[in-house]
C-alpha cells in the first residue's frame, strides 16, 4: 500500500455504493481498483461529498484511509441581516476565490 497518490487536498466522493465510488475514482486518474474497494468495504462506511484529506501526496493505504475518515470540506460565512445579495455573493466569490459571474449565475 505504499504506491504514491497525488490528489488535490479537497476530493469530490460521490454518494453510492462502494463498487461506483471505486469506478468514478478510477476515471478520475486515482489509482484505485476493486480489491481496494473490498478493503474500504471491509473498513467501514465510505464518506461522500466534498471532502478535505489534508494533504495532496499521500502513499495509497494513507489515502485510502482518509476516505473512510475525514470530515466534509466546509467553509464558514456569516450573513449579516441586511445586506444586500449583491454584497453577500461578492464577498463570497472574494473570500472562496470563485468567479463572480458563475456565482451569480448559479444563485439565478
């Protein structure tokens, strides 16, 4: 289990069963194949949703395990009374680094 993953440090899971998390891992470029998904079966509950591993280089065991247990990828806004949308999405896109525009958009 000492084959090297390289990964952003927030990875999409998709909800499923643990045969299609293994398929979307492997055409997404991650070094996955079905006997690692007997061992995440075997492990437990496989997370979904975006997740934050902590770190982009990791050896496959390590990876592996960060599935089962790390903690959703969240981000902290507070909304105050008041202010206006147009402030609020501006000051989101700011503070995650999106586009302002497709944030726009995708309130619509």
């Amino acid at each position: 289990m000492q084959i090297p993953i390289n990964s952003s440090r927030i990875v999409y899971i998709p909800q499923g069963g643990t045969n299609e998390i293994v398929a979307y891992l492997n055409k997404n470029n991650f070094d996955v194949n079905r006997f690692d998904g007997y061992l995440l079966h075997f492990f437990g509950y496989l997370q979904s949703g975006w997740l934050d591993i902590g770190k982009t280089k990791l050896s496959k065991g390590d990876f592996l395990y960060a599935l089962m247990k790390s903690k959703a990828a969240l981000e902290d806004i507070t909304l105050i009374p008041g202010v206006t949308l147009y402030f609020l999405i501006q000051e989101i896109a700011k503070k995650l680094n999106l586009n302002l525009n497709a944030l726009e958009l995708s309130y619509k």
